[in-house]
C-alpha cells in the first residue's frame, strides 16, 4: 500500500507528468498523489475558462473522493484566479462541504508559504506571457505582497514547459533578483510543470534570501494537512521546521 502515511486528491488544470516527479522529488515514502488533470493545453483565457470551472472542479473532487483520497489540492492559479481573487476561498469551501475533508489550492499554498517565511517584496518568476505575469502579480498585491519585479518567458502551449531544461528556474529567478537590485526578501517561481525544485537550494544559498516554488509549496501544504512533518533534504527554507532526510550516498561497487 503506497499509500500508507497519506494520499491527496490533485486536481491539476493541465496533463499531469512532470508535475509528478517534482512533487516526489520532496515526498517522504509513505505519501501516494492521485491526480486528475482538466486538459487545458495552452496557456490562454479560452482553455482557462473553458476547462477549470467550479462544476469542473466538482466531478473531479467526487471522483478523488471514491477513490479515498484524505485530502484534496486543486491547483491552477492562472485559472482559479481568472475565476475571481476570491475564488480559492470558495474552492475549499465547497470541497469541504461536498467531502468533510481538508482541501487547499494552488494560489492558497503560495500565499500561506510566503506568508509563513514573512514575505513582503517579492520577485515573480513564471513560463508565462508577459500580460499573464502582470495578471499574476495584481492577484499577489491583492493578498499583500508587493511585486518588485515580474519575469516570464512567453511560453503559450503547455507541453513546451515540459521541454525546459532544470536551469532555466535559476538563471531567470538570478537575472529578476538582479533588476530588483536585491531589493526582495524572496523569489516566488510559478507554474508546477516546468522544472523549478532543483533551483531552490542553489538561488536560496547564492541569493541569501527565501525561495518558493509552485510544486515545493503543494508539498508543504499536503504534508501539513496529512500531519507528516519530514521531507526529502535540500528543498528549502519553507521546510526548516520538518525533519529533513540527508541524501543517501550510494558508492559505486567494486569487483575483483
């Protein structure tokens, strides 16, 4: 039974792959994710409206019910955002009525991480079009951050965030810490599905300041809703007070 220490309900606006691994990438053994992707493929208002809505939302929750998931994520925040800068709030209100269970999104996880390391000024950093980012960073000033500066990369079709090499998170996140001239107390990467949690350690040790990420903060707020408090090393200072398991050396074998 993977499944044995917790299993989240994942609700996720696109195909669920490489979203996936980064999540394990965190995960303590024990923890199983069962996921249900809504096939948005680009990165557009149609596909935002046409695929995540509340009745959407629903069905997927009522299939990751039976399936006795104990706690429920639905991620998106371009999408639940475009839904209203309250939207996240009336998510986890229905999900909690439908199912009695605890429930969180993907803009909620972001807000309660930065909050939770006292985050003031940040850096935005995304795939996204330069308009979605400026959208993003109204939602984030809604919630009482102040966005400094904002940096995408124009991506529109879906499957191309899968295609960015692990670098890419940190040479972004660097140059946006640099045009702010060091004037932010952390770096916020959006957008679970392109690689970001191998960035985290390197921009926190190199940059002095607190990083998070969209797949780093789902895995913090699952964990804390399962009540599991350990996680794989190396992914950050939102998971100081958890017990952080040191990588395991394995040394070549010899034979004579």
């Amino acid at each position: 039974m993977y499944g044995w220490r917790g299993k989240v309900g994942l609700v996720s606006p696109s195909i669920t792959d490489t979203e996936l691994l980064e999540y394990y990438q965190i995960m303590p053994e024990g923890v199983l994710i069962t996921p249900i992707g809504l096939q948005v493929q680009n990165l557009v208002d149609e596909e935002f409206e046409e695929a995540v809505s509340m009745r959407r939302i629903e069905e997927a929750v009522k299939v990751l019910d039976y399936e006795e998931v104990q706690v429920f994520i639905v991620l998106g925040t371009p999408p639940i955002t475009k839904m209203g800068f309250d939207a996240d709030k009336k998510i986890i209100e229905k999900i909690t009525l439908l199912t009695g269970k605890p429930a969180s999104t993907g803009p909620t996880t972001e807000v309660e991480a930065m909050q939770s390391l006292g985050l003031k000024r940040i850096a935005l950093v995304s795939p996204f079009t330069e308009a979605l980012n400026q959208y993003l960073a109204s939602y984030f000033e809604y919630r009482g951050f102040q966005v400094v500066v904002a940096k995408g990369l124009n991506i529109v079709k879906n499957v191309d965030l899968t295609k960015q090499p692990f670098y890419r998170p940190y040479v972004l996140a660097k140059e946006a810490f640099l045009e702010a001239k060091g004037e932010v107390d952390g770096i916020l990467i959006r957008c679970p599905r392109w690689p970001t949690v191998k960035s985290i350690a390197p921009l926190e040790q190199d940059l002095g300041v607190p990083v998070i990420a969209a797949a780093q903060s789902t895995v913090w707020k699952t964990l804390t809703m399962l009540n599991v408090r350990e996680v794989q090393a190396g992914y950050g200072r939102l998971f100081a007070d958890f017990h952080q398991n040191t990588p395991r050396q394995v040394s070549p074998s010899i034979e004579f």
